[in-house]
C-alpha cells in the first residue's frame, strides 16, 4: 500500500515538474547525499566493498555492508530518509529523460562518438541500448562547470577494465548517465560520474564508480567494489624541503588527486602561494619572516573534501646577513704584530677571511688573525667571507702597510767622558726615517741639540747620561740609546729588593740593592746568630732558631769611593705545637654538650673542627660540641692554630658510647591455662650488658631474675605482667608482657537446617554460647565446609556438588582444652545436577558473524542449562537448552564459553572452558614508501608499521596476500591501495590506505666546472669551482668523497674528473666533466745587471741596469718590494747595495732569487794633506830617498813638488814616493796635495830639503918627487 502510494504521487509531481535546460545541474533532491539508492530492489555486496556516502533501498535494509564490505557514511534502514528518496530518485530519472539531445552517438561509445573517444558537453543521446568496450574521455573544454547528460535509451553494458578519464576541467560531478533499463560495470573498470537507471545495476569484480548508483527499480550488487564521490586521498608531497627567508618561485606538488576539481593547501607561516592555487602543482614564496612548518594538501569537490596528504616538513632558514666589519686597523705599520680582524652577519654559520695581494702575509681562515709580511708595505685588503644557510655575503677592508721605520743606531759619539768634557756630537741613523731628534737624561748632564746631536756637557754632572736618538718614519718611531759615563763619586747605596718581615726559619730570601755608579756590592748581616748571608748574591740563610731584628747590609763601590745601606728585618717566632686542654675522650650518646680546649705557643687563633660529620655540630671558635642524638662510634675533634708564621693542628679522639636501647620481649606466652607448664619469658635490648626479669601480682608465681623462666602458682588465675629491666654502659630501659591465665570452657548443642541441596550454600547452624570457650569445633556432613563464622557459635555452611548426608556436632574449646561434645545435628543431602561435557562449536571466527552454533551433550539431572558466553556475544536461540545459536557483535571479543546444568538444588559442575578467539576487523594499515625508486633501481619498497603481528596478512592489490609486511620491488609511478586481514579469517580485512611510488629519478645533468683559481709560484695547488648544476646536489672530485661545497681547494697540476649526486639519492651520479689545473710555473732565473752610471761630483746618485731576463711578462725591483715593467732604475742613493729581483707579472709571488749591486760613495774634495815625513838633508845626487804623508780622505791622485833637480822614480800618484837627487840639485821644498774628479785638496806644509854639495874639483897637486 505505502508503496502504491508513494507511486501516485511521484506520478502527480512528474506530471507537474517542469521541463528545464540542458544548462540547469540536474535536480537530485536528497539522494545527491547517496552513493547508492534504488528505489525498487535489494541493495547487497558480497566482497570487501568500500562505500563514500550514504547507502539505501526503499524495499529492504542493505545487505553486506557489516562486514566484509565497509560504508563511511550511514546505512539507513527501510523508510526514514529513504521516503523523500523514492519520490527524487524518479524527479532526477524523469528530468534527465527529458532533456532536449544535442546529438544521436551510436555504440560502442568509444567510436560512436562525434570526436571518437571523446566526449564534449552536451546531451548525447543513443538510439537504443548501448555499450562501452574501450576507455573513454570527457573534454571539459577549460569551463569546470561544463556539464554533460549521456541519454542510454535501453541497457548500458560496459566491459572489464575499461577506464573513464577528465581533462581540460572536466569533473566526475557533472556527468549524468540516464539509463532505461539496467546496467553491467565490468570487473576492474574505472567509471566516473552519476548513474540514474531504470533498472538493476551491477558492479562486477573489483570496478569502481567515482560517484553515485541510483535505480528508480532493480536491485544494486557490488562485488568487492569502491564507490566514491568525493576526492581521493591525498599522496606525498615533493618539493624542497629546505628553504631560505625571503626565497620565492619555490615549487611543491603533488600526483592528482582522483576526483578532486580543487586542491587546499595549507603552508608555513609567511609562506603564500604565488601560482597554481588550486592545482596539484604550487609555486610558494617565503617572506623574510617566515618559519619553518608543514605543508599538507586535500583534494575537494562539490561533495567534500578528500583525506589530508601526510605533512610534508620544511624548514625554512633565515637568509645570511650583510658582512660588517666590526674589528681590525686600517692602517699598520710594516711588520706589525698579529691583528684580529672580525666581521659579523646575521644568520652565518661561519665566517671566513682572506687576504690579497698574497705578499701582503697569511691570515688565519677562520679567526681572523692576520699575520703580516715583514717585508710587506702598501695596500692589502682583508676579504671576510660569511656563509650561512642562506647564502654567502662578503665584505673588503682595506689596510695601508706603511714601511717601518729602521732600527736606530749610532755612528758616531763617545761612550766615557770625563766631567764638563768638550762639546760631542752624537750622530745616528734610521731606515725609513723622515727626522732623528737627540735627548740627554738626566738633564742635570747638560743640553744637546735636538737637531745636530751637539752635546754641551753640564760642569757639574757626573755618573751616566743618556743620549737619546729617536728617529721617527711614516710608520712608527725607533729609539736608540747611548750611555755615556760620566765619572765621579759613587751614588748612595739603595736597597731595591728583599723582605722586612720573615718568618722564623723561613726559606732564603734575597738582598738586593743599588747605588750609582758603583762596581760591585757586597752584603752582611747582623747578629752573626741570624744566619749566613751571600756576599755577593744577598742570598740569607736565616738560622733555624734566630727570632727578633737583624740588619743587612749593602755596601756599594765605584770608581769614586764606597756608600753602605741598612735594612732592618723583624723575624717573627714560628706557631707552637697544638695541644688539647680539656675536653672528654668518652662520652654517650646524646650526651649534653662539651666544651673542647686546646693552646699553641705564639698563636693569635684556634679554630675546632668534627669528623665524621653526623657526629654533630662543634663552634668553631669556643669548642663546644653538640652531639649529634644518633651518633655512636669514634669521632675526632681536631683543634687548628694559627700565628704570626704558620698553622698546627691536633686531633682528639672521643669515643660516643651507644644509649641503651629500649627492651622488647621475643619470648614467653601471652595467654596461657591455669597451672601451666614453666614458661621462658626472653626479652632483648640493644648496647645493654644485662637483663632482669620480675613479676607481679606475687601471687601469680616465681620468676628466675635472670634467666626468666617462670613457674606459675596452681592456683592462679587472670592476668599477670612480667617485666624485664635491660642494663647498659649508658641508661636503663623496662618493658612489661601482660599474660592472661585463663580457665576450661563447659559444653553445649546445636540447631539448623535439616535438609540441603548438593551445592547449597550459605546455610546456617548455631548453638548456644558455650561457657569459657574461645574457640568452637564443629563436624559437618561428607562435602560440606564452612563459609563463615568459623570457630563461633554461629557458622555459614556450603554444600559442595558432592556433598552426602550427615551429622552436625559442635564443643566449645580454649587454650586449656576442648569441652563435651553437643547431640548429633542429621543433615539429609539432595543430588546436583551431573558435571557438564565438553562443548563443540566454532572456535576462530570474526567479529560481526551471526548464527553460529554451539552445543553440549545432555547432563544428568539438568532441568535448565546455563550458558556464558565472550562480551559482544548473543544467544539468538536455544538458549536454556543444550544447542545455542550465538551472534557476534562487531564489538565482540575473545573470550570463554561455558555451560552448566541446573535444578532446583542449584547449578552442576562447569564444562571445561570452550575457547572462542575473535579477529576483529584491523585497523586500516600505516604503511609508507620506504625506499622511493632511484638511480640504481627503479623499483619501491613499501612497508606496513600498523598493524603488525603473526596473525594478520598484507596486501596491496586487494587480492595477492601476503605474511610479511614488505613489498619489494613494487613498480614505480603508481599508487597502491594497502589493505590488512586477519590469517585466520580472510574476510576480516581493512580498509584501504593508499600509499605512492614516486616515479624513478634522473641522474643530474653533467656538472658545468672550470678552475677558477690556477696554480702560482706561491702556491701549488689550484682550485676548482662548479656552477651548475646547483641546489639539492653534492659535488665529488677524482673519485673522492662527496661534499657539500661546490668549490675543492688544494686541487694538484693536471687533469680532473668532476661527478654530481642527488643529495636525496645517491645513487642518481652525473656522467663526468673534465677540468685541468695548470702546472706551477717556474720562477725567473737570477737577474743580470750591473751600475751602468756610478755617482760623480756632479751627479750624486746612481744608475741599475738590468740586461737579462728581458721581456714584458717581466718586473723588476731594487728593494724586493716596488717592481716597475722598466729594467732600469734612475736615480739610485749612492753608497747603497741593492738587492735586484725580478718577477713575472702575471704571477707577482714568482719572483727570482737576488742579486746585490752596490751604487758607490759620491766623492768628494780630497781633505787636507798632513805633515809629509822623509830624510830632509840629502847630498846631490843621492837616490832612493822615500817621502810619505799620511792617506788623504777621498784623494784618487797625489800631487807631489819637489826640488829642482829631484825626480820620482816610485809612487808617484801615491802618498808615498821613492825620489832620486841628481849631482845639481839645490835646497827646496817638497809639499803634496790630494787629487780627485772633483778638485784638489789643500797643499800640505812644506817639507824643506837641504842639498849638500859635492866638494869641488881637486886642484893639482905639488911636491917634489922623492927617491927611492
């Protein structure tokens, strides 16, 4: 009837509803929130379907769907929101029915098609019952909101594995399939879009509709299918996954996402998106101040969104900062000390300097510290190079080298002069130095010329004076000194070194004192009994036992006379020896405070100290001593004394005695019967030496005092307290045992049920309180025990199931003994039910499985049978009979069936345990990609990490099963759908989780490198730089290690390999790029050259030339510092050895090894000829007469005169000369001039020479001529 209905009025709103446009959405009403609906059959799966959406059928509740199959979503029972869903099912069959065509497409679809293949938007309509046996397209022509209506005028059959596809933003949400009659999904399809039949509809094996199925008549079947119409689950995302502030153009995407027509993506704080918003593909910025976070993507459509990606992490670095330099001079002088420059920028990770030009010196690459050249001068620049995560910044400074200024040294000035000496002129010189400046100190010595160095020595000074020269260049001023001793009276003697206060036997100390212009000092010492003082070094030795005052004393002698100085020195006494004074060496525990006394000879205080610690707390100024309450043991007071010289130390040892501790019995009977055997009473007390024993009343008995045995009076009874009283070394402790002595019960009888049941519990008997009894025994029937109450007067009683008839009886009993026994109680014992046999049934089932039967064989005596079953489990029928039928909720557990009979009496014996083990559905499976294809192996490794364990298997295809959770080998460019069941029950199995293999690498392209830095004569080693490709790679050499920089430093002469790597795979190796790196050039040979121009008188400087090596890769230096491209060097500083260099100029650290040229003196005008020396009376014509005069300054050539008649016959142009007088020659002068290119020297005095003559011609001789 309500379906008769329900049709009259569908037909009255058909008849009413108004034709539309083939451009209005097509009306669904409620069921666009079902996957599934029909509105006249069974709706049922019979496989692992998974349904998106809300599932119905007007005519019965959907089967199926509990288990195995799944719906997210609600599966709703007849009527409720199925009602409005019957009458809009037939409103959306009727209104797509109708829609005006735009073509007629013949069948099969894939070639019936205007665009075979292809459909465009429109209404398509076919002739009569079609088919579709290959894939198909639907063009959305770039309009997302195009819509197209598919019109299939009969049955619509569509083939196995044939797959629907969307481009130019086609969506799956507007494509309506109006079908007649029925329609066949092939297995393994892939179709897409909304079914509105008028017929069954059918889902073979394993297709999927992206969608909805909705039948106006006609059951819907699926067959391990999926249905969903909203997007698929996102996959990975790719992209960079390190990044910098301030970065953009970054791109990150990731595989489409089936179904969806937008993606949401969510970024990092300060990240947007500057392109493809809304596509699977973005391009993202990052501001400079953007963090780091996840990136996630979901799809969506019309229906709702699809299952968020996993997050993709990226950090984002902060970019590096501008170089500044914050530390480091600009100007230095040449030679300088070590110079820390240091730059910062925000975010370095590391900071690194140089320096160029490289003659400049060496500057630490990491610290900074430049350590100049010491023959650099110039301009050098300091390079600081910062390298953070983000980048590289850079910063120069430039430092001026001025030359140093030479050392200053003396050429001319006495060092000793005696007192008011004639003026002296101090002459010093200085490289590099622009002016030298004299002083004198002390200034009592006299003035000087700053100027010339004239020094005017004051009359009065004596001692030492000294001159001063300082010379001062563009870098720096050096100063020399000169001491000239000025001698006179020796100074006043000072002392300048040794202690005034000692102590006693202390360790040598030295004297030392001064006195101007003394040569030695000597030292002695007051009383002899002080000690033994060095005389020469001042080194004392004091005495061991000398105390008091002693004077050194220094006596000081020079070339004038003698002083002498004293020093005083107080020697203090040594501390004395500590020694304790009062205070107790034994004491007890917690003993009230003690006071601890102790002295030293020459002490100024005594401080007291305790150990172990947890002996207590002692004043360490009084010497009172807390104890502490819980020491015992040995503690040690120690006393510290200290004086004027030195500390001593005693210890006391104090014994802390044990308190007696409290006393305890261990032994000996509280409760007793009158007149008792002899009882031990033993008690116990730490640190005691004896126990006592007593007891009172007197009456009750004699106790021996010290071995605490006591004998009990016959008579006695009540209560008695023995005491024992414990002695020790320090106090005495008590403790009382109250023993009651008690007297025998009398007799009694018994009441209760008569007649019980096997298994009965809870049954009550009593008696009458017994007189004197403390305890009650009873005697009960075979089987019977008691629950409750034992030993009273009123006991529970169970009946176990084997329990048998008998008799009660009950006697009161004590410590003394037992009273009569009461009348004999009959109890009569009826049967339980027999012991219950074994259950059979299903043992390993799933949850959500029904009807499943248990049973057990028939058990004696059972009136009822009792059943318990696992939670989540329900009796459906046969419940108090010995065969069940059980459901199982999908909550069900694994648990227990048991079964019992049961009769009036009670329950019979439980059957043994029936193990029922429940597999529930697993969860849907985490599983990743763990190893991506790469480079070297183009397939994935996928592994499920949930669940895992022995009783599940894997798969994922939904098909091949597996036990291990790894899939290896696993095809790139796919997404695989993971799915996990139980071993033990295959139709317990998950959902699905889909999980990526990404597509295989490429190899980076091959490297584009060049050596950027060749070698130099400084330097054998080049350096290569790589400039692409850059960003996610690392750079190997030759075969080395791979690193991160694409710079390699220290690379030796010769040819190269350089290779590329994916930092994320490093398998992915670029093919190999060749660099070379130069050979070390060589050095220039050593230069030729020579002064081609000397000075002369006119021309006062001097002239290098160089004459080989010649060329234009060559410069030259007379200095080792300027080079110039010319080979000659003007203008050179006469008496002046150059160091002569050459170097290539393109490489400035090749330079030759040099040469010394020396450019000579400027001559000068010959100084005056001194006094000439030789024989001055001669005779004519003596020869070989030598004359001589001292070498004249700067003279070439010596002009001599000499007499007439006189001629040189050796030496001449020389100071000394050999002269031969001829017979003629007269009295005259000699004299003798020094020559030079620059003129003649003064004439020296005249040398006369006085001739002799000769005598005269003899005459003739007279006489007369004798005779023999």
């Amino acid at each position: 009837m309500k379906i008769k209905l329900l049709l009259i009025v569908t037909t009255i709103i058909l008849l009413f509803y108004p034709r539309v446009n083939f451009g209005q959405t097509p009306y669904l009403g409620v069921c666009s929130n079902f996957a599934l609906f029909t509105a006249g059959g069974a709706l049922s799966t019979d496989g692992a379907t998974v349904i998106t959406g809300d599932i119905a059928s007007y005519t019965s509740t959907p089967t199926g769907f509990s288990g195995p199959g799944l719906v997210y979503g609600t599966i709703y029972p007849v009527g409720a929101a199925s009602d409005p869903a019957f009458t809009d099912v037939s409103l959306a069959y009727t209104d797509l029915f109708d829609r005006v065509n735009d073509d007629i497409i013949g069948t099969p679809l894939e070639t019936g098609t205007l665009t075979p293949g292809t459909i465009h938007p429109g209404v398509h309509r076919t002739v009569g019952a079609a088919a579709l046996n290959g894939d198909l397209i639907f063009d959305g022509e770039g309009d997302p909101n195009a819509l197209f209506i598919i019109q299939i005028r009969g049955a619509f059959e569509i083939a196995s594995s044939i797959n629907i596809t969307l481009i130019n933003e086609a969506r799956f949400s507007n494509i309506y399939w109006q079908v007649n009659t029925w329609v066949n999904l092939g297995a393994a399809t892939v179709f897409r879009g909304t079914i509105v039949a008028g017929g069954a509809i059918t889902l073979l094996e394993g297709s999927s509709l992206h969608g909805r199925a909705l039948t106006t008549a006609g059951a819907i079947e699926l067959h391990n299918n999926m249905v969903i119409f909203v997007p698929g689950p996102a996959g990975a995302i790719t992209g960079t996954a390190t990044v910098c502030q301030g970065q953009s153009g970054v791109v990150y995407s990731v595989s489409e996402i089936t179904d969806a027509t937008d993606y949401i993506w969510t970024l990092p704080a300060g990240a947007t998106i500057s392109a493809g918003a809304n596509t699977n593909s973005i391009t993202v910025d990052f501001s400079a101040s953007a963090t780091s976070g996840v990136i996630t993507v979901q799809g969506s459509n019309t229906y709702g969104t699809g299952t968020v990606s996993p997050d993709y992490a990226v950090t984002v670095n902060p970019a590096t900062g501008a170089t500044t330099f914050t530390a480091g001079a600009i100007t230095v002088c040449q030679n300088a000390i070590d110079e820390t420059y240091t730059a910062t920028a925000a975010n370095s990770t590391s900071i690194d300097y140089s320096v160029l030009p490289i003659t400049a010196g060496v500057i630490n690459i990491t610290t900074g510290v430049m350590n100049w050249d010491a023959t650099f001068i110039g301009t050098a620049t300091i390079t600081a190079t910062s390298t953070g995560l983000c980048g590289t910044t850079t910063a120069d400074r430039e430092v001026i080298v001025d030359p140093a200024t030479g050392a200053t040294t003396f050429t001319a000035g006495a060092i000793t002069v005696c007192q008011n000496a004639i003026d002296e002129t101090y002459t010093a010189t200085a490289a590099n130095s622009t002016s030298i400046d004299y002083s004198v100190l002390p200034i009592t010595a006299g003035v000087i010329n700053i100027t010339t160095g004239v020094m005017n020595w004051d009359a009065a000074f004596t001692g030492t004076a000294t001159i001063t020269a300082t010379s001062t260049g563009l870098c720096g001023t050096t100063t020399a000194d000169r001491e000239v001793t000025v001698d006179l009276a020796t100074g006043a003697t000072i002392f300048t070194a040794g202690a005034i206060t000692v102590c006693q036997n202390a360790i040598d100390e030295t004297y030392t004192a001064t006195a101007a212009n003394s040569t030695s000092i000597d030292y002695s010492v007051l009383p002899l009994t002080a000690g033994v003082i060095n005389v020469t070094t001042g080194v004392m030795n004091w005495d061991a036992a000398f105390n008091g005052t002693a004077t050194i004393t220094a006596t000081s002698t020079g070339l004038c006379g003698t002083t002498t100085a004293d020093r005083e020195v107080v020697v203090d006494p040594a501390t004395g020896a500590t020694t304790f004074t009062a205070g107790a060496i034994t004491v007890c525990q917690n003993a009230i405070d003690e006071t601890y006394t102790a002295t030293a000879a020459n002490s100024t205080s005594i401080d007291y100290s305790v150990l172990p610690i947890t002996a207590g707390v002692i004043n360490v100024t009084t010497g009172v001593m807390n104890w502490d309450a819980a020491f015992t043991g040995t503690a040690t007071i120690t006393a510290t004394s200290t004086g004027l010289c030195g500390t001593t130390t005693v210890d006391r040892e104090v014994i802390v005695d044990p308190a007696t501790g409290a006393t305890t019995f261990t032994a000996g009977a509280t409760t007793i019967c009158q007149n008792a055997i002899d009882e031990t009473y033993t008690a116990t007390a730490t640190n005691s030496t004896s126990i006592v024993y007593s007891v009172l009343p007197v009456a009750a008995g004699v106790i021996n005092v010290t071995t605490g045995v006591m004998n009990w009076d016959e008579a006695f009874s009540g209560t008695a307290t023995i005491t024992a009283t414990s002695t020790g070394l320090c106090g005495t402790t008590t403790a009382d045992r109250e023993v009651i002595v008690n007297t025998i019960p009398a007799g009694g009888g018994s009441i209760g049920a008569d007649i019980v049941c096997q298994g009965q519990t809870g049954v009550l008997y009593s008696v009458p309180v017994i007189a004197n009894a403390t305890d009650y025994i009873w005697t009960l029937p075979p089987g019977a025990t008691i629950t409750a109450g034992a030993n009273t007067n009123n006991i529970t009683v169970d009946f176990n199931s084997s329990a048998s008839s008998g008799v009660v009886t009950v006697q009161g009993s004590n410590i003394c003994g037992i009273g009569p026994v009461s009348a004999d109680f009959a109890v009569t014992v009826n049967s339980l039910p027999a012991v219950a046999g074994t259950i059979a049934g299903t043992a390993v089932i799933c949850q959500g499985e029904t009807g499943i039967i248990y049973t057990v064989p028939v058990i004696s005596d059972a009136t009822d049978y009792i059943w318990t079953l696992p939670a989540g489990a329900t009796i459906t029928a046969g419940a108090n009979t010995n065969s069940i039928t059980v459901d199982f909720s999908a909550s069900a557990v694994s648990g227990n069936i048991t079964v019992q009979g049961n009769n009036i009496c009670g329950s019979g014996t439980i059957s043994a345990d029936f193990s029922v083990t429940l597999n529930s559905i697993p969860t849907a499976p985490t599983a990743s990609t763990t190893v991506q294809p790469t480079c070297a192996i183009s397939t994935g490794t996928i592994v499920v990490t949930a669940p895992l364990g022995a009783g599940y298997e894997y798969s994922i295809d939904g098909l091949n099963y597996q036990a291990s959770a790894t899939f290896s080998s696993v095809t790139a460019n796919a997404t695989y759908n993971v799915t996990v069941r139980n071993a033990s029950s295959i139709n317990c199995f998950s959902s699905a989780t889909a999980v990526t293999v990404n597509a295989e690498p490429s190899a980076p392209v091959t490297a584009t490198a060049s050596t950027v830095i060749q070698p130099t004569c400084s330097t054998a080693t080049g350096t290569i730089e790589v400039t692409s490709p850059l960003g996610a790679y690392e750079y190997n050499i030759d075969g080395g290690i791979y690193q991160a920089s694409v710079t390699f430093a220290g690379i030796a002469a010769g040819s190269h390999t350089i290779f590329v790597r994916s930092t994320t795979d490093n398998t992915c190796i670029s093919s190999a790029t060749d660099v070379t790196v130069n050979a070390q050039p060589s050095l220039p040979v050593a230069p030729t050259a020579s002064v081609t121009n000397q000075p002369t008188c006119v021309t006062t400087t001097g002239t290098i030339e160089i004459t080989a090596p010649l060329g234009a890769g060559y410069e030259y230096s007379v200095d080792g510092i300027n080079y110039q491209a010319s080979s000659i060097f003007a203008n050179l500083a006469a008496n002046t050895s150059y160091n002569v260099t050459v170097r290539t100029s393109s490489d400035i650290a090749c330079v030759s090894s040099a040469i010394v040229v020396t450019v000579n003196v400027v001559p000068s005008t010959p100084s005056a000829a001194g006094t000439i020396t030789g024989t001055a009376l001669i005779c004519q014509g003596q020869t070989e007469v030598i004359y001589s005069v001292n070498v004249i300054g700067d003279a070439t050539d010596y002009i001599w005169t000499l007499p007439a008649g006189a001629t040189i016959t050796a030496g001449a142009n020389t100071n000394t000369i050999t002269v031969d007088f001829n017979s003629s020659v007269a009295n005259g002068i000699i004299t003798v001039q020094g020559s030079s290119s620059c003129g003649e020297g003064t004439v020296s005095d005249d040398f006369a020479v006085t001739v002799n003559l000769l005598p005269g011609a003899a005459g003739t001789i007279t006489g007369s001529a004798g005779c023999q």
